[in-house]
C-alpha cells in the first residue's frame, strides 16, 4: 500500500490504508514580544482547521522561547490528509536546525 505521502504545495500528509493513526509534534515556539502567543492544530481532511474543528491542537502565551507538545489519535480513511496549521504566532525555524519535529504513525 506504500507509506504515508506528503504533497509540499499544499501541506498535506495523505494516509495510504484506513486505520487509528498517532499524530504528535512538539513546534518551538518563537520569543519575542511580537510572537506572545501560539497556537497549532491539526487538520483532518480541513487545510485550515479553526479552534472548533481541529483535531487536536497546542497553545502558549508570553514572550518566551517554548516548546509545545501536541498529540492526537485519529481514525482515518484511506485518501484522507492530516495538516499541522500555525493558526497564531510563530515557530522558530533555522536550517541548520531540527525543531518542530513531527510524527504521523499508524497505530491499528
């Protein structure tokens, strides 16, 4: 059936069999007082989830550096997609450095 597939121009990670699927990521959070609070979520089949229908989602307030964690488990079909949505704030990202890492696994 081949593995879970990721499609850059939209975000998305499609699911290749129906199954419960482990979805977790642990996004760094930016500092600064133009970033004083985040928020990610989850989406199923919904490229920009809102605070009503995501899947699972984290949050932070303040002005400091702050890893988050989010985890979910979600039943899905085979063709169905999982997004991770910045829906407040920002992540901190460098190149030369692993932050928001990330795992979709299916788990039965």
């Amino acid at each position: 059936a081949g593995g879970i597939s990721y499609d850059s121009s939209n975000g998305r990670f499609t699911v290749p069999v129906a199954g419960k699927y482990r979805v977790t990521m642990n996004p760094f959070k930016k500092t600064g007082t133009d970033y004083p609070n985040c928020r990610v979520l989850i989406g199923k089949n919904n490229s920009t989830p809102t605070v009503t229908s995501h899947h699972g989602h984290c949050y932070s307030s303040g002005t400091v550096y702050n890893t988050l964690c989010l985890n979910s488990v979600i039943a899905m079909e085979a063709g169905d997609f999982i997004v991770f949505y910045l829906q407040l704030g920002s992540l901190y990202n460098k190149a030369t450095d692993q932050f928001n890492d990330f795992s979709i696994e299916m788990i039965a």
